[in-house]
C-alpha cells in the first residue's frame, strides 16, 4: 500500500515506515504529525484518485529529528568581464517516518480505460475544409538586353 501525499507543498510517494525528508516542519522531535492531504492511494492494485485530495484519507507521521541539508553552492559568473560571485546555503529539513495510511471513505476509483465503442451514437459526417491556395510561384528573373 502506498499514497502520493502533499507535505509543506511538495509531493511525495510514501509507504509505511519509510523515512522521509521533508522543509522543516513546525513540531517537536518525537511529536506526531498528520497529513490530509492525500491526493491518490494504491491498496494492492486498488487505485483512488482524489479531486484534488481524498476525504477521509490521511497519513500518519513521526517526526525524528531536524536538521541541515548539504550545502548548496550556488556560482555567478560572467565571461570575460571579471564577475564572478560565490553564495550557498543549507536548506533545514526534517526527518519523518511514516507510520501509518488510512483510507476511511475513499469511494471514487480510477476509471477502467473502455475498448468498446457504443453503437447507438449518430455518425456524424465531418465536411471537408477546403484547401488553402498555394503560394504564387515566384517570377523568373528578367534577364538584362544589352543594345
């Protein structure tokens, strides 16, 4: 069973105990968090979509710890003018587990793609739209007389 969750606006695919980073989080360590916001769960091939999210469905979380990302260095050059600027930073991140998907009232599910084409439909007879004229080939030079 796994769930596509948004969390601090950003998507994530998350199944039971997966350790997950996340931006920074406002909890405490050790503190549970709870997710709504589950935009499509799989039960064993059993898929549900949300328009835009799944009412009644959540994901429940643990926070682990906070803590920095790698440091990001971001470069600024201009060639052969003599600029040149170095910056970075480290982006705060928290580490959740997820300990649990609940899917209490999913009852929209993913439509079965259909083969068959229903018979009783009118045709429909589709005109054809006439052709656009060609361009106008263009004129041959005239050649210069000498006298």
């Amino acid at each position: 069973m796994y769930a596509i969750v948004e969390i601090a606006g950003q998507q994530f695919k998350v199944s039971k105990d997966l350790k997950v980073y996340v931006n920074r989080l406002s909890n405490e360590e050790g503190s549970s968090v709870s997710f709504d916001k589950v935009l499509l769960l799989d039960d064993n091939g059993n898929v549900t979509l949300g328009a835009p999210a799944i009412e009644g469905a959540s994901v429940e979380a643990k926070v682990l710890q906070h803590l920095k990302g790698d440091k990001v260095i971001v470069f600024k050059k201009k060639r052969r003018k003599g600029y040149k600027k170095r910056n970075g930073h480290r982006q705060y991140l928290t580490q959740i587990v997820i300990e649990g998907i609940t899917a209490a009232g999913g009852t929209k599910k993913a439509a079965a793609k259909k083969a068959v084409v229903a018979e009783d439909a009118p045709a429909t007879e589709v005109e054809a739209a006439p052709k656009a004229k060609k361009a106008a080939a263009p004129k041959a030079k005239k050649e210069a007389t000498k006298e």
